[in-house]
C-alpha cells in the first residue's frame, strides 16, 4: 500500500512539473518585457525624478547583446555607453580610450541600461514558485525568477503580470544575497504593447525618489553595426553631426 501511495504522490509530481509549468513558461514569455520590442530600434527617453526638468538620452539597439545610449544634453554631447554583451563601456570627448564601467552603472537616477529594454526574463531567468493574486484590475500572477547566469546583474526578479492581458505590472529585482535593490513600475503601455511608453524605477539602496522614463520617440530601424565598434567612433561621430 505504501508502495502505490509513493506511486501516486510521484505521477502526480511529474503530471505537475509537466503540464502546469508549460502554461506558466508560455505566460512568462508573453509578458516579457524586454522580448516586446522590436530586434533593431531607435528610441528617444525623458529621464527625470522629483520636480527636476527632464534629461533626454537615445537608444540604438541591435539584436540582444548591442545598446549604445548617446546623452542628447547640451552639456553632455559626445558621451556614450555601449553595452556589448555583458560589459558596459563609456565613451567620452575627455577620455582618450573607452572606460570600463560596471552593469549595474547608473545612466540616471535609479536607471540602468538592464532597466533600459535589455532584460529578457523568459530566457535569462527559470521560474522557481508562482503565485496567483488579486487586484482592482483583475488576477495576477507573480513569478518567482531565478537568473540561469552567476554574471546576472540581478540575481532574482519577483515578476507581476496581469494573468488576462499578459501585460507587465511590476518587477522587483534582488541581489544574490536576496536584498531588494530596484523596483519598476509599469505606468503606461503604448498601443500595440511592443514597449512601456512610461516607468517608474526605484534604487531601494539608495532609498531616493523615483525616476521617471518616458517614451518620446520609438522607430523600429535597422542599426549600422559601425555605431557599436569600441575603437573606432566615426559611425558615432556622424551620428552627433546629423542625429541620425
């Protein structure tokens, strides 16, 4: 008899880690955020916290594993961060070679360039606990993510999702240690939901306001591979003289 329960208790085990973890993985890649956008883009941001005038930065991005943020502030004109792959590299009129920079670099406030569109949850992160939940809105269902990479900036990511509409409510990242360091809320979506026209990010280490990001401009392009190169900058050059 012991033997049948045991039996039991494990197809029932398996049927579980078969069945339910499918439709939770297919409603994770649904509301990933950062797998909304389109491949190749240009997008310009308003950048702001508390009562500040807003700052603008553009995004070029191409494929997963190439950012560049060009700084769009009269005063910050020629400076750069370039995301390749894992590394972050800045690139400034006053530096004679590009500088190193870690991840976790803030762009602004509590931004950093993972915040920026890079994260992509359904294929960097497994789904270890899932929990369904109430709201004014309708269900929620909230995933409990672990990174696949020791290199992950975040280590976990507690994910919110509207369980109806597949759309992103918030995500709250951890540290390895299981500290809380950033907070996004998603306020509003654009209207074919291919990006989050406004968030709210949230340093929970530095405890200071919120910053605002703002959606100005979105065109899904193809990107020239010469505004990535790390050493030569004359793609970047010319993309400061004619802005585009």
């Amino acid at each position: 008899m012991r033997a049948q329960l045991w039996s039991v208790a494990l197809f029932s085990v398996l049927a579980c880690s078969v069945v339910v973890p499918q439709a939770q993985e297919s409603l994770l890649r649904r509301s990933d955020v950062g797998a909304f956008v389109p491949g190749a883009f240009r997008a310009r941001l308003a950048i702001s916290q508390g009562a500040e005038t807003p700052s603008e930065v553009e995004i070029w991005r191409s494929g997963a594993d190439r950012t560049l943020l060009r700084f769009l502030a009269e005063k910050e004109r020629g400076k750069f961060l370039l995301r390749r792959g894992a590394e972050l590299w800045l690139i400034a009129p006053t530096a004679k070679e590009p500088v190193r920079l870690s991840p976790s670099h803030r762009v602004y406030g509590a931004a950093t360039m993972d915040v920026l569109f890079a994260l992509r949850l359904a294929d960097d992160y497994r789904i270890d606990s899932v929990e369904i939940a109430t709201s004014p809105d309708g269900p929620l269902t909230i995933f409990e993510l672990r990174a696949l990479a020791d290199t992950a900036q975040y280590a976990e990511v507690r994910y919110a999702v509207r369980t109806e509409t597949a759309l992103p409510v918030n995500a709250l990242y951890r540290l390895r240690s299981g500290r809380a360091t950033t907070r996004v809320v998603f306020t509003r979506w654009n209207s074919d939901r291919r990006y989050a026209r406004s968030v709210e990010v949230t340093d929970l280490l530095r405890k200071g306001a919120a910053t605002r990001i703002e959606v100005l401009e979105f065109d899904e392009r193809t990107v020239p591979e010469p505004l990535f190169d790390l050493r030569d900058g004359s793609a970047r050059r010319d993309l400061e003289r004619t802005g585009r």
